[in-house]
C-alpha cells in the first residue's frame, strides 16, 4: 500500500486537460524589432498596389523581399 502511495507522490499524473492545452498552446516566436523605412511615395504607391492585389499585409511583403534579398546577397 505504501509503494502505491510513494508512487503516486512521486510520480504524479496529468490531467488530459493540462496535457492538452499545454499541446494547443502557440510555438515561441523570434523576437522581433521594429524599424523605420523612409522611401519615396511612388514606391509607397506600388507596395500599396501588390498589396491590394495580394492581399498580403504591406509588412509581409517587406519581409519577404527582404529575406530573399539578403538570401541572395549571402550566396
């Protein structure tokens, strides 16, 4: 009876519930940090139009170009 009771103390067991959420919850994320861009309004006006036309956040599409930038500027 004794080893029953140690085991249990020891060895407690989750609920499905704590096992579940824990599961469902978000991955960690990168940390990010902000910057600012100034560029000229014709390529405001142009990001803005792909944008609209894909219907991606304006943000999004920096990020990508970006990395596909520095992707082929690394080799």
């Amino acid at each position: 009876m004794f080893e029953c009771l140690n085991l249990l103390i020891t060895h407690p067991v989750q609920s499905k519930e704590s096992s579940l959420t824990h599961r469902l919850q978000a991955p960690d994320k990168e940390a990010t940090v902000r910057f600012t861009v100034d560029m000229s309004e014709s390529l405001h006006r142009k990001l803005s139009m792909l944008a609209a036309r894909t219907g991606r956040k304006k943000v999004d599409i920096v990020r990508m170009l970006l990395e596909d930038g520095l992707k082929e500027v690394e080799g």
